[in-house]
C-alpha cells in the first residue's frame, strides 16, 4: 500500500464527475487548471476516462438519475483512489435539501475522503482541500509506519 | 451502408454537464441524432413554489452557474410585471452592469471551451486567463466570483461603492487589448478557418422554423435581440449595436461572439459613467393575485420567466424557459450530414447549457388523452362507485 500512495500522491491525475451541479463548482475545477491557478504545476492534470484517474472530483447533489451511474463509475476508478467532495451541493444539498429529486448528499453513495464547502467554494479553496488531502494521506502513512 | 451508433456520454470530458448524445454514423458521414437530458433535474420550479419570492431569487440563481445572472434577471422582472412597478433608476444601471459582465465571462468561456475541443489549447487557456480578470471586476462589484446574489425583485441587493468604479474602468479597459489579440488570432487563422467554415451551417429558414434564439439565430442572419426589440434595464439609455453574422456556421458564430464582448464593454463603460444617483431599491410591500412574465437577453439567447401569484407571499407556479431550450433541437438541421470529428465543435457551437434546460415539460399528442392528477382520482373514485354499485346488487 506504501509504495501505491506514494505513487498516487506524486502526480494525482483527477477526474471531474457532474452528479447534477449548477456547473459553478464545475467551472471553478476548470479555472484551477487555467493560467492564473495552474494546478498543473503541480502535476495534477484532467483526466479524460475515469481509468486514467487517481482522484475523483464530485460536484453536485447526487440525483436520482445519476446516482446508480455514480456507484458504477466509483467502481471502474482503480484503486487505490482518493474522493474528493466539492461543493455545498454533494456535501449537504445545500438549497436542495428539499428537492424531490435529490435524496441524499454524495457521501452516502460513495465514500468521500475531503469536503471542500462553499457555492461554490473558490479556486483556492480548491487547491487548499487537495493540499489537505495529501496531507491527510501522508500523515496515515506515517502512523502506518509506526 | 451500414449504420453504426455512437454513444457519447453521459459522463465524458467533452462537457462539464451530464448529458446523452446517440449519434448514428455511416462511415464518416452523421445521420441521425439524439440528444437525453435529465442527469441535471433539481426540481427547482416546485423547489420555487415553496420559498417565498425574496428566497427563490436565490434558488432561481442557482439554475446555471454561467447564468446566474440571466434567470435571477428575468425572474425579478417577472415579479414586478405582477405588481406591475418599475424598477429605480440606479437599479437599472446596476443591473445591465453585472448582465453584461456576464456576458463576457460567458462568451470568453465558450470561446476557450471551443478553442480546446478544436485542439487549440492556446485559445483555451488565453481566454480562460482573460476571463479571470472579468470575475475579478465582478467580484470588485458584487463580492463574489460566480454566484453574484444582486438581484432582488424590486431593485438590487448591494450598491456600487464610488471607490470602486474607476478601478473596474481601468480594468475593463485593460481587457479590450488582450482581446483585441485574441480576435485576431481567431479570426485570421488559416487552420481554424478550415475547420469552422462552412461546417454546421445554420440556415436562415431553418433558424425560423426552429426559432432558434440569441447568439445561434443572429448568427444565420436574424435581427433578434431582446435588448433592442423591447429595451429593459438601461439598454434603450447607452449605445451599442446589435451583431449579425449571415452565413450561420460555426466561424461565424464565434466571431459573433466575440464581437458582441466588445458591444458588451462598451455598454458597461457607458453605464459607469452616466450612473444616475438616487435608491437602488424600490421596497416592494406586498406582491397582489396576477401573472408577470419576464425576459431578458441571456449570452445563449432570450431566457424567459413566468410566475403566478395568488396574493401571499410564495409564487404559486413559476416556470422557466431556458434559451438552450429552443436551441437544442437545431442539432438536427446542423449536424446531420457532416463527419463526425465535426460534431463536437458543432454540438459545441449553440453554448449549450443543459443545466437550464433540465426542465419538465408536458407535451400532448393529437387524439391521445394525457391523465392528470386529478383526472386520475376521478377515475379511481369512478371505479370503487362501480364495484359498490355491484356489491349492492
């Protein structure tokens, strides 16, 4: 699993996943890998298929259309991987709480490891969250260790 | 030859949005497409009927994210169309401001997007860094970089601080070189000549028939732009022109586009300067029983509102066409007959937003009778009379 993560943590490739968002945490994900962000640099690059993929952006309160196609995609992503839970909508449904059409946040779908909050949150806030996440991972490694 | 189908989606890199394309190819050559939609239903119509009409304005923002401008727009007139009131001066001004700002970002987000399904990634990332200092304005003006939470029925939620204005002009200004460049890069360039000329060709009779609206109509050739055919906000009070293209392909939709983000500088120049003094909001008491419409240019077309009100203070039925709408089925006059490797651009061409569309809609067959809920009681209640009726005997 050690050698896995550290690989994984190197140069995690995302793919971004719309699970029925308003597209503003959609376009947010985008302005990260644009000139002024440039997450690039960082060796995080989109991915196009969800096989090629180390960590899964979701935004967007999980639909009822979408929901089984979410677990299936979760499914085909390799393992080990990392989610990563955007926006006010996936975390809690936000202004969608009472919507027929949103039954549940997306943690209750698919197992989400960061929540970056906000509607939607910034570029930053972004970036920040992804910073964490590293974080996190490698601070569990450690302790592994031990 | 035979016929082959290929699924895109609903997942995939090509758009942000979950949607479902079929397209049947033979060889190369497109036949036939269809379009799912339905990955993005939030319900916010019924969602909008149970918050009272200050809070929808926030929901109805949250429709698209690129047009989170546009619904709240036509939303809020909708609501004074109800009373019927008009809105303060200053409110005006305001308004048309933040509308136009948005168009900019809009336009300078497709652009990118087309740039980079078209492999020229260099556009994409140009005018995605353009678009960056469009939301710094926005965000100087309204406080946030999408979501702008400006609108209320009745006038604005937030003033323009006087400190503020001439940093936004300076930086209005500082855009028109980079996209002077960007224009001419785009428009000069041989290779993208080829792959936009002539390719989906929009024609004008088809752009009748299907009553295509905005960018997609004016671009095979139609005057129609609500911002000139019945003047709101302070559009009527600044000068600007509406741009025709006449051959309704692709290049001539992005040139259309981007040259409407130069109408759309000039307007919010003017607009800075003349703002007029005075209040931004108009109080509205008590919104009375009626039916408003609203509707206002979006960046996709005209995006149209309607909303019902029986006295308290919820809207009982709002409901809400969306420009990508009327704009979606004209796949079907643009794509068919082109290669393949053009239907993305050409999918791509309408700035599809399929976010706004996911609406529910109705539709009715001849000769064939559609049960609503109350239909659907009656026939129950008829049934249960009927067994009651032969238990007797």
């Amino acid at each position: 699993m050690g050698v896995k993560l550290n690989a994984l943590l190197k140069s995690p490739w995302v793919f971004h996943l719309s699970t029925g968002s308003c597209n503003n945490c959609d376009i947010e994900i985008l302005d990260c890998l644009t000139p002024r962000f440039d997450i690039e640099r960082f060796g995080m690059v989109l991915a196009g298929s969800i096989k090629h993929a180390d960590v899964l952006l979701v935004t967007g309160s999980a639909n009822r259309q979408s929901m089984e196609r979410v677990k299936r995609i979760y499914e085909q992503m390799p393992k080990p991987c990392l989610v990563v839970a955007i926006g006010e909508c996936s975390l809690s449904r936000g202004l969608f709480i009472h919507s027929y059409n949103c039954p549940v946040p997306i943690d209750k779908v698919i197992p989400v490891d960061v929540y970056i909050p906000g509607c939607p949150p910034k570029p930053e806030a972004i970036i920040a969250g992804v910073v964490k996440l590293i974080e996190k991972v490698k601070a569990s490694q450690k302790e592994a260790k031990k | 030859m035979a016929r082959t189908i290929v699924p895109i989606g609903p997942y995939h890199p090509l758009q942000e949005e979950p949607e479902f394309f079929t397209l049947t190819v033979e060889g190369e050559k497109v036949v036939g497409i269809d379009v799912r939609v339905g990955y993005n239903h939030r319900g916010i119509e019924k969602l909008s009927e149970r918050k009272n009409f200050d809070q929808s304005t926030f929901v109805i923002e949250r429709i698209c994210g690129i047009c989170s401008t546009s619904h709240p727009y036509a939303y809020t007139r909708a609501v004074e169309d109800v009373i019927p009131m008009e809105v303060p001066p200053r409110a005006k001004y305001i308004r048309t401001v933040i509308a136009e700002g948005e168009r900019i970002h809009s336009h300078l987000l497709w652009l990118g997007l087309a740039g980079h399904f078209l492999g020229y990634n260099t556009v994409y990332m140009w005018a995605w860094k353009l678009r960056e200092e469009i939301l710094d304005v926005m965000e100087i003006l309204s406080g946030n970089r999408n979501n702008y939470a400006m609108f209320t029925p009745g006038g604005v939620r937030r003033d323009f601080k006087p400190d503020d204005i001439p940093v936004v002009l300076k930086k209005v200004d500082s855009i028109v070189p980079t996209l002077t460049m960007l224009k001419k890069a785009v428009i000069d360039d041989p290779v993208l000549h080829a792959r936009t000329k002539g390719i989906g060709v929009f024609s004008k009779e088809d752009a009748i028939n299907f009553s295509a609206l905005g960018p997609t109509s004016r671009a095979s050739g139609i005057r129609k732009d609500v911002r000139k055919d019945s003047p709101y906000g302070a559009y009527d009070q600044v000068e600007w022109d509406m741009i025709v293209t006449e051959n309704g392909d692709v290049f001539d939709k992005v040139v259309l586009r981007i040259l409407e983000m130069f109408e759309s500088i000039k307007i919010i120049k003017q607009c800075l300067d003349k703002l007029p003094a005075g209040e931004i909001n108009a109080n509205i008491e008590s919104i009375p029983p009626g039916e408003g419409i609203g509707h206002i240019e979006a960046p996709r077309g005209e995006c149209f509102h309607y909303v019902r009100s029986d006295g308290t203070n919820r809207p009982v039925r709002h409901k809400v066409r969306a420009p990508t709408f009327m704009n979606l089925p004209t796949y079907k006059a643009t794509i068919v007959g082109q290669t393949i490797s053009d239907a993305t651009i050409i999918l791509a061409a309408i700035d599809p937003c399929y976010c706004c569309t996911e609406r529910v809609s109705v539709r009715t067959v001849k000769g064939k009778k559609l049960y609503s809920g109350e239909d659907l009681i009656k026939l129950s209640q008829a049934k249960t009379e009927k067994i009651r009726e032969q238990l007797r005997k």
